[in-house]
C-alpha cells in the first residue's frame, strides 16, 4: 500500500459512521480493513470509537422520549432506533469476537 493509499485508509477508519438504524455492513466492513491493512489494536480503536457515538446517540434518543411534549410517534420512533443501535453495539462486540478467534486459528496454523 502506497503511504497516499495508507493516509487515505487511516482517514476514512478515523471516521465515525453516523449513529443510524443500518450501520452495521460499514461498521463491519471497516473493522475488517482494518484488521486487514493495520492490526487488531486499530480494529479495537475504531470500535470502541462507534460504541462512543452510538452511546450518545442512545442516550439523546433516550431523553427525547422521556421529554413530557414527546408524542406516541416520537416515542415509538425512539424506541425502534434504540433497539436498532443497541443491536448495532452488540453485533460490532460479536463481529470482534469472532474476527479475534480467526485470527487466532489463523496464528495457530503457522506455527
């Protein structure tokens, strides 16, 4: 990788993705990369990056549904993007996981 590609790449894992309800294949792809063209150390720092943005997002979902003006609609609305972030931060923690246990048995198969 040429260091402009590596610039490029280092730019575009430092950004976080928008806390939204479909995430998820970004959040992965970026976790791969960056697994891939840099280490697991990098993989972690993205990740717990995310998990920040996606706490804070939860946590303003969560005050504009306990706002006493909040309509039926807008609690509703909360709660189907809180569900979805949540699942979101729990699928980034499994996709570590698992991605750690292949790199492991990956380990294991070159000594």
């Amino acid at each position: 990788m040429t260091d402009r590609g590596r610039a490029d790449l280092a730019g575009w894992l430092g950004q976080v993705e928008e806390p939204a309800p479909f995430v998820q294949s970004t959040l992965f792809t970026k976790v791969v990369v960056a697994l891939l063209a840099y280490d697991e150390t990098t993989a972690r720092r993205y990740l717990a990056a995310q998990r920040s943005a996606h706490l804070a997002r939860m946590r303003a979902l969560t005050a504009a549904k306990d706002d006493s003006d909040a309509s039926v609609a807008d609690v509703a609305a909360a709660d189907y993007a809180l569900a979805h972030l949540d699942a979101d931060l729990l699928a980034s923690a499994l996709s570590m996981s698992v991605l750690r246990a292949s790199t492991d048995l990956m380990e294991l198969r070159t000594e």
